[in-house]
C-alpha cells in the first residue's frame, strides 16, 4: 500500500500509530495520519498499541530494527521530528523599492518603532527576542495597514495583539490590507522600502502555550502538571485560612489523568466541566500571609468557564488578589507549590481556546464504576465494533468522520475470545439516531455492566449485542444524531453516553 503526502500543498506527516506482538515482537499494524487525513489500518490492530507522534512537530524520518536482509520484517520503528514550519504571508502594499527580511528565527516580538511623514510611513523598525536574548531586528498577533497608489508608500499601519491594539499610526487612507492568518503570531516581518516603507509582509508561526508566574509563596515543595486537552473536574479541599488541596481531573487523549497537591481536610469540594463543550477561561484568588515562617498561601480560588459559568468561591476572600486569565485562552494546566500540606502559590499554562463544537454531551447510563473514557465530538460514526462475554458487553471502539477524514477511536474495555463484530454505515449518507441498552440492577453475583447494546441509524437498527437484562435506557435526543461516546470501563463496559449534535440537511 501507498500513502502520498503533498508536500506542495503543506501537508505534513504528524504521526504513525502502530500495534505490536511481543512473541513474537513484530510490528503488527502501522496507521498515518498528516494534518489532512488519516490511512486506512495497514495490517491487524492486535498487540500493544503506541504512538510516534509529539506535539507542534512533525515527522521527518524514520528509523529501526527488522528481522534481517533475507527477511525484513519489522520488529521496532521509531521517528526523527522537527518544529512545524513557519508561514511567509508576501508583502502587502506597491511595488518597487530595495527588498529587506528580518527573518523568521525570534520567539517573539518586544518593540515595534513607526515613524510618519507627509508621504506615507518613514520609518519601521522591530526589537525581537531570539534564543532568549534582545535583539534589533515580531508582534504577537496582527497588523493592519493602508498604502497609497499615488506616493507608493505604506500610509497607515495598526497592530494588534493578543491583549490590545494600538492607535492608528499614519493617515487612513488608500487600500486596507490586513496580514494575519487566525491561531497563529507573527515572528518576523519582511517587504520593500525605499524613502518610505513601500510594503510589509511577515512570518507566523503557531501560537505556543504560554506559562503564568506563580501567585503566592514560592517555598519548600514546587509541582508542575504540564499541558493537556482539557479538565474535566476540580476538587479544592480548604479551611477557614487557606486552601490545603486542590486536585485537577485532566484529559489527555481522551483518557483522564488526575493531579494532586497539597492534603485533603474534611471539607472537599467539587466543580465538574462539560468537557469537551466548555472549558475553564479563569481563575480569581487571593492568597495572604499564613502566619507561620511569613509564609504566603492561597486562602480563596474561584473558576470561570468558557459557557459563563462561575464556580463557588472555595475558602475565604482575603489578603492580596490575583487573576490566571489571557484573552481567547483556556486553561489547559496548572504548577505551583506546597508547604506542610497547604497550597501557597499557583499559575497556570494557557492555549488558545477552540472553537465550541455545536454538541450537547448526554449523561452516560450504566454503573459508576471504571475509569472514564471520552472519545470526543466528530462530524459522524463510520464503523462500531462490539465485543462480548458470557457477562455482558466486553469492548468497544468506534471508528469517526472529521473533516472528511477518517479517525480511529481507541479501545475501551478488554477483547474476549468471542468474535468482536462490526457495524458498518453507509456514512455520509448513514448516521447514528439512537442506543438502546441494558444492565444489571446491581444484584449480588451480578456483574455490573451493560449487558446489551442496540444502534439505531436513521436507515435501520441494528442487531441486539448481548443479552436484555432487568435495567434499560435509551440514549437519544430528537431532532440530532450522535456524533461520539463516552462512558467508563475496565475489563467490561460499565457505562455509556453520548455526544449529539443536530441533524442538517
């Protein structure tokens, strides 16, 4: 099989999932996906599963070890990764002139210096940052400009960041051009001048995650749970003075990995997100000298989210205040520090808020009991595979539609030696409506799973998979169609919701 990748049209490789044996160890299935499409499934997704893949970076080469010359099976594969390349937008503005670049390679800009004349802009210069250090020679966020055909000069110029805009600098006259390209900043700036600036192109790249300071004491114990997709819970434990434990619930590739710091007291309390539909936007506190070894620690937090909603104010207001936020950003981490089982300071890791998917998330049915499982909102369901016991509903997988490309659900739940058997749709044209489903009430000896799962598409229904038992329910909302799953599992499905979103013609 062959996968093309067009390079001209700025397709990259960005990752290769791949399923091995470990007796014998051999590469058993491989997967790629570029930032345009995915692959079909090349072999058998049986084995360990894992991922070459890191995030902001692309795959350059490859290397590993096969069985030998004569017999070239593949036993490890492993890859070479470089930085997304940046973007060049041309310059904007008349011809002629002497060329100028002040090239691509800053981390940012800090200075941007405009000189106006009679005739149009002077004089332009940029102060950037490079490896860390000043250097004379890009803006976090867009320009705008005006330029005139008659006197060939740039007339007006305007920039805006992520946090502000500055005044118009020049005469808005002539043609507006605008140089921006959405989730990304510029780095560099290039164009033509000559007695005036003629014409401005720039460099962009995509926009990092950017890290907060600390707010509160930075002593004794410092903790750092990086960056991931969203929060799914937040649970703050604190007293009268301050708060002792805050504990996050993230998502990382539809799995949830869980964070704590600091020591639970009696009074735990809990905020839960409708993730992946609204994420947290802000955090107001307050910290405040705790007395002891004039050590500051955080007595208040209070979260806000991105559907407006605004948590309880967890511990007391009091001592000096402090705001994590940045403009079109979520919250997708925290660090910080602890002293003696207490929270004393904290920040937080920001990336640019997505787009809200227009879905509603319905409440997963069955046992609270497993871990959580999300597979996320996509544009439809191409293929379901399910796998059952002598129990009930043993695995699942979907495999989903976005941007007309193909994508692979991971595996919840265990395959058993009974046959996994696959429900195919007609997609587009096919989608899924509806889930019927069953499970045990709970009975002593009974296992606490689903035992049978129906699929309704706006075409048919599909065959019942296990057996009915004395509990049902039905996952449905009239008017949408089911556009991804959650629910939670270990060796069996214990539960099972969905994501919707409305029918269109």
């Amino acid at each position: 099989m062959q996968i093309e990748i067009d390079h001209l049209n700025n397709e990259h490789l960005e990752s290769v999932e791949s399923y091995y044996d470990d007796a014998p160890c051999y590469i058993q299935a491989l997967q790629f996906k570029t930032n345009f499409k995915v692959s079909e499934l090349i072999g058998y997704g049986k084995g360990t599963k894992f991922s070459l893949s890191v995030k902001g970076k692309i795959i350059i080469g490859f290397h590993g070890y096969i069985k030998s010359q004569n017999n070239p099976l593949v036993k490890s594969l492993g890859a070479y990764f470089t930085w997304i390349p940046d973007c060049r937008l041309e310059a904007k503005g008349s011809k002629g002139g002497i060329q100028w670049d002040d090239g691509a390679d800053h981390e940012g800009i800090t200075k941007i210096h405009v000189r106006g004349g009679f005739e149009g802009i002077q004089y332009i210069k940029f102060d950037y940052v490079k490896s860390g250090q000043p250097k004379i020679g890009s803006v976090h966020g867009l320009s705008e400009g005006y330029y005139d055909d008659e006197s060939t000069a740039i007339q007006a110029l305007q920039f805006k960041t992520n946090i502000k805009t500055s005044e118009l600098l020049g005469y808005e006259k002539g043609k507006k051009f605008s140089l921006a390209d959405k989730g990304k900043k510029i780095i560099g700036f290039h164009g033509y001048a000559e007695k005036n600036l003629i014409s401005l192109g720039a460099y962009f790249t995509t926009v990092s995650v950017t890290k907060s300071v600390c707010h509160g004491s930075k002593i004794i114990e410092s903790w750092d749970d990086g960056v991931f997709d969203g929060i799914r819970k937040v649970y703050v434990s604190y007293s009268i003075n301050h708060v002792a434990c805050i504990t996050f619930e993230y998502i990382s590739n539809h799995s949830v990995v869980k964070r704590q710091h600091g020591n639970n007291t009696s009074l735990v309390e809990e905020f839960e997100l409708n993730y992946p539909n609204e994420f947290i936007t802000s955090v107001d506190g307050t910290f405040k000298n705790s007395g002891m070894r004039k050590v500051m620690c955080v007595t208040s937090l209070v979260f806000k989210t991105s559907k407006g909603r605004i948590s309880p104010t967890y511990g007391s207001v009091t001592g000096t205040k402090f705001v994590l936020e940045t403009k079109d950003c979520a919250l997708a981490g925290f660090h910080g520090w602890t002293f003696l089982g207490f929270l004393t300071a904290i920040g937080a890791y920001f990336s640019l808020l997505p787009c809200p998917p227009n879905a509603e998330k319905l409440e997963a049915r069955g046992y609270d009991r497993g871990a959580f499982w999300d597979d996320g909102v996509y544009d439809g369901v191409r293929k379901i595979y399910v796998g059952q016991c002598e129990n009930g509903i043993a695995f699942l997988k979907f495999v989903y539609d976005k941007d007309t490309r193909m994508v692979i659900g991971d595996d919840h739940g265990n395959k058993t030696p009974l046959e996994v058997k696959e429900l195919d749709l007609e997609y587009p044209g096919e989608y899924v409506t509806a889930v019927e489903g069953c499970y045990n009430k709970g009975i002593e000896g009974d296992v606490e799973s689903i035992t049978m799962l129906k699929f309704k598409t706006n075409k048919r229904t599909s065959i019942s998979f296990g057996f009915e038992s004395s509990s049902s329910f039905l996952l449905e909302k009239e008017g949408f169609k089911i556009v991804g799953f959650h629910g939670k599992a270990s060796n069996m499905i214990h539960q099972l919701g969905v994501h919707v979103i409305p029918i269109t013609h």
